[in-house]
C-alpha cells in the first residue's frame, strides 16, 4: 500500500477533477422528528454538500450496483404477425460512477457481493458492468451505537477501494489502491507522511477502536445456529416480525431477486423484470404448485440469519454480514443482530 | 383463466387474442375509480384495444348487458344494489371488484362504526325518505373473482391486470407490504418523522403513492396476506400514537375490519375489569 498526506482543503480540488463522472457521496437527505439529520447516498451535485462526518446512512449503496428494479432483458415482436422477434439486453451501465466517503463496512459489502456475483461459476454481468465503472473513495469513520462491523471483521478494508482517507488534524492521511488514485494525487500538492503522521494514524485507529459498543460474538457461531435450529426463541423473534422486507432492502449484501414476465399493452414488446426480494416475504420460498417452504414468519427470519451467518460462511469462511447495524435501526420491530445471536448463543445454555 | 370469444384482432406470439366484451358498474361510490382509467391520456388507445367496451357510464352513452368481464365499484349500501349486484354476477363470466369500496366496504363502511344506523340517516339526510343500509363489500353477497384494491385503484396496475387476463396468464398481486416498495424509493421512514403508517401491514401495489408524499399509509389496498397487525399496534403504542388514531386508520378503508373488531372487544373488555 502506498500512504500519502495532502492538506485538507485540496480535498474539493479531488473533488472537480472527478466531477465529469456521477459523484455519489453521503448527503444530508432531512431530519427526524427530533432534529437529527438522516443521510442517504445520492447524486451530489456540489462539494460542500457532502457529509463525509455521516454517521450512517439510511440506506446502503447496493442499489447502485443492484437496482431494485431492473430489466434483465426485453424483446420486441414485429406486428406483421412474422414471428421474428428481436431480444435486447442492457447491463444499465451508463456513466461511470464515483463514490466519494465510502465508510469500510460498506466497501467490505462490495467485496462479499463480488464473491458471489463476480467470482462464482456464473458471474452477473449487470453488476459487474456497473462495478467496474466505479471508482471507490473510501472514509473513515466514527462507530456510531449500533454498530458492529468490528465483531464481523469488516471495520478496516484492504481492498476494493482507489482510495483510502483519514482526516489527521490539518491533512489527509491517503491510502492508494489503484493506479487512477496514484495519478490523480500527483494533480494535488501531496507528499510522503511523515513520522508524526504515521504515529497519528495509529493512534487513531486505537481511538476508533474503542468507540465500538455494540458487538456480536462470531466465535462457533456456524455450528451454534446449527444446534439450536429449533431453538423455541426463533418463534419469539418470529412473532415479533413484520414480514416486511425492512431488513432487506436497507442491507448492503442482500442479493436475492425475483423475476416476472411483463408484456405490453399494445403486444409489441415484453420484459423480463428483476426484482431485489427478502426471504422475510411471505412468498418468497413459494413454489408451482401453490406449496410454500417457509409460510410462517420465524421459519423466514431464521433463513436469513442462516443464509448471513452460516451458510455464507461455510461457503466462502467469512460472514455475509458487515454489521453496518442498517437492518436493525430500520426495524420497526426492533430486531437487531446482536440481540438475535445473542438470544440464539444464550438458548439451550441454561440448563 | 375462462376463455373469452375470439373476435379480436390482436395476437402474441402467433396467438389470436380474445377482446373481451367489458362493463363498468357502479354502485355506491364516488366513480373516481372509473375516471382514474379515462385519466390515463398516454395509454388510454391502446387499453380500448385490448377490450371492447360495451357498457361505461362515464365514458360513453351506450348501454349494452351483452358483457363477459364486469368490472364493479363501490359498495353494496342499498337493497335494489344487491339485486342489481346478482343480474351481474348472473351474466359476467368474470366479476371484477374494482377499487376499495367494492372489495372492503371502503370510505362508505365507515357509517357501520356507528351502532344506530337510523340515527346517521337522520343526521345526513333529516327526513328526505332515503333507502340505506350497512355499507358491505360485493363478496358480501356474490363470489367475486378479482379484487383490484386501492382508493382510487392505480391504473398502471390495471391495465397489467387487464393485459393478464386478456394473455390468459395468472393475475398476481404482490404478496408484500407496502414497505417494500417505500424503501426501493429509499423514502425516510415515516415512523422516523413521528407519523403513523399503515405500510408495514397494507398490500403494496400502490408504488407506496401516499408515503413517498409524506403521507402515512392509511392501508387502503387493505391487508398483505402476513399483516402483523398485533405488533404493528404495541409498536405505534409505545411510539406514543393514541388508540384513537390507530383505529381511525385502521378502519377508515374497511379492509382490517376484522382486526378492528377483535381489538376493540379486547380493549372493551379490559375497559370493563
């Protein structure tokens, strides 16, 4: 890795000179019944609306890369009745994309969402069409209450990003991932951190890492879940649960989709249409047939605590999870992860 | 998927299409379900295509009872409906409830919270001599074979509906709330600006219209198939939301009547120890 420091107000300069790309960054969105400001990622139209001091967002990034909706494909049927029909596909790349204060937990997300979709025997072309047109400027930041990406080994990040900064009194400290990076700090006046740099560095990681109050213990967990499959509090978080698909749709790992056929008014043309989906919905484990494998509320929760945090983990030996805490703060219900694993660690134990 | 008779011109794929012969009933209601579909300028052509329209009091003058699809708004509040809600079920091969009146009671049924029917009669009409009677959904009376929900429908909804029907595919409804489809428009949850919403347990649908608008859902498509209603209602309690409130939402569309009925013996009951 190659570290540089580049004063602080040359920050809006890195800023303009990747402006002719679509700037993504942390944006305040509005502000809750309390006053509190919420933030979203959204299409940032000018440096000073960034807020790279976010706590957390509403809603992860994935869309971005995993519309909630998308075409997979359409065709078109001529009218004279020919039968020669016409198919299109659109990977829905179109301009390349700058994310701009990426926190780790969701740059970690990226890289467990390119393990399945990328590196699996069947790589998706329409994530990876708009996966390789972005450019990832990641953030440090402060833990807030509800997280817990410590406990799942995705509070620091390696890889998968340009460019790394941590903001050290008057400089940035910059991590350089990537070759596009090297060149784009050589327009600003960048230099080599220094001594003192270095020790500030690690003392803010040592700070940061006290901040951390929530957390979820890993250890075992895979066979954990397996022993207490039919753990009786399973039920109670299921009683407890919408069924709304909350926690899905906020998740930055959350990649199952379902697809419906739609054809036009007029017959000419019809899609074939993907749709982001949650194993917490009542059909989603729903076969021809009419039969459904999972029709009862905790049946469904449990798959998704078993899809994050055992088979992913069995399959490619790291969580699915990055603890971003985004499912649990958007539940009505108040579920959240680590009191869920604790709950299930906890079942059986006391006798 | 009843077979219609072929007399269309149109075909998918090779396959000649039925247009199907359609009528447009209302009973009471405010018919602005009907108006939704004249409201849709851009596709309204094409929607005429697909079926031929032989009865449509707001669109056209002529009347005909030769009909294989009835599409019926509104809610069954008088004795001569619930006859004329039987001659249509007598002649459709199919009978849509279109819109919330038709399929929960809707906005009418809210004269049923009142126990002295009698008494609202006096209060809204005073002694003009007015046929009334408890606001009841059609499957009330007749087997309905679609509900098409919402107040007022959406048309994009029916026209893939229609399209369905007319390809003899299976008409699906989603089987989801409407917080899917409030957090694919990534909106700011409306729990988080202290309003009630009915969205966690409402039949999505609507694209989540009202709560992209900040308006809280007030469950007008009626329940998702999986509706938590019990911890919907502890949830909005602890969040200081009156009973009050709660019910006035809950009833204002008729379709968590049932829920309503239990909670309000339940509470009626603990009322009385």
């Amino acid at each position: 890795m190659l570290f540089k420091v580049f004063p602080k107000e040359e920050l809006s300069r890195l800023y303009t000179l990747l402006a002719p790309d679509r700037i993504i960054g942390p944006l305040t969105k509005g502000r809750d019944q309390h006053g509190h400001p919420l933030y979203d990622f959204a299409v940032s139209r000018n440096f000073a609306e960034l807020r790279l001091d976010y706590g957390q967002t509403l809603h992860s990034l994935k869309n971005f890369f995993l519309p909630y909706r998308e075409d997979l494909c359409s065709f078109s049927f001529p009218k004279d009745g020919s039968g020669n029909w016409h198919k299109e596909v659109d990977y829905g790349a179109f301009v390349p994309l700058v994310f701009f204060g990426l926190h780790p937990c969701d740059i970690n997300a990226l890289n467990k969402l390119d393990k399945v979709l990328l590196e699996g025997r069947y790589p998706n072309p329409f994530y990876g069409a708009k996966r390789a047109k972005a450019f990832i400027i990641g953030h440090s930041c402060t833990p807030q209450p509800f997280c817990f990406c410590r406990s799942m080994g995705t509070d620091t990040v390696l890889r998968g990003f340009d460019l790394f900064l941590t903001p050290l009194d008057e400089v940035y400290f910059a991590e350089i991932a990537s070759s596009r990076a090297f060149h784009l700090l050589e327009q600003l006046s960048c230099r080599e951190p220094n001594d003192h740099e270095h020790r500030r560095y690690r003392q803010q990681i040592t700070t940061r890492e006290s901040l951390f109050e929530a957390q979820v213990e890993t250890s075992d967990l895979t066979k954990i879940l397996d022993l207490e499959f039919q753990a009786p509090v399973w039920q109670e978080w299921g009683r407890k649960c919408l069924s709304c698909g909350t926690c899905a749709q906020v998740c930055p790992t959350c990649y199952c989709y379902g697809v419906e056929e739609k054809v036009d008014m007029d017959f000419t043309r019809a899609h074939k249409e993907k749709m982001l989906y949650s194993c917490n919905l009542l059909d989603f484990a729903s076969v021809s047939g009419g039969h459904n494998f999972r029709p009862q509320s905790h049946t469904r929760l449990k798959y998704r605590y078993y899809h994050k945090h055992r088979g992913f983990v069995e399959a490619f030996e790291e969580s699915l999870c990055v603890g971003c805490g985004r499912c649990g703060q958007s539940c009505l219900a108040q579920i959240t992860v680590p009191e869920v694993i604790a709950s299930v660690r906890a079942s059986g134990g006391n006798e | 998927m009843k077979s219609f008779a072929k007399t269309s011109l149109k075909s998918f794929l090779g396959v000649p299409l039925a247009r199907p012969r359609v009528a447009f009933f209302e009973l009471s209601s405010c018919e602005g379900c009907q108006l939704q579909l004249l409201n849709n300028e851009a596709t309204l052509l094409e929607f005429l295509a697909l079926l031929e329209i032989v009865r449509f009091r707001e669109g056209m003058k002529e009347a005909s009872d030769d009909y294989e699809i009835a599409f019926v708004e509104g809610s069954v509040t008088r004795k001569d409906e619930e006859e004329r809600l039987r001659n249509i079920r007598a002649q459709a091969k199919i009978v849509v409830a279109l819109g919330s009146c038709a399929c929960f009671g809707g906005v009418n049924q809210l004269k049923n919270r009142f126990h002295d029917l009698e008494w609202v009669k006096q209060e809204v009409y005073g002694s003009w001599p007015v046929d009334t009677q408890e606001a009841k959904p059609l499957s009330a009376f007749i087997a309905v074979d679609l509900e098409i929900y919402g107040c007022p429908i959406k048309k994009e909804e029916v026209e893939r509906i229609v399209t369905d029907l007319v390809l003899g595919q299976q008409v699906r409804h989603p089987q989801y709330p409407v917080c899917m489809e409030c957090k694919a428009q990534e909106n700011i949850c409306l729990f988080d600006l202290g309003e009630p919403c009915l969205g966690p347990v409402t039949r999505a649908g609507c694209d989540a219209w009202c709560p992209s608008n900040r308006l809280g859902c007030w469950g007008c498509r009626g329940p998702a198939p999986e509706a938590n209603l019990t911890q919907l209602y502890a949830i909005m309690r602890d969040r200081g939301i009156s009973q009050e409130r709660i019910l006035d939402r809950l009833e204002c569309f008729g379709g968590f009547a049932g829920f309503v009925a239990d909670l309000k013996k339940e509470k009626g009951e603990e009322g009385k120890e």
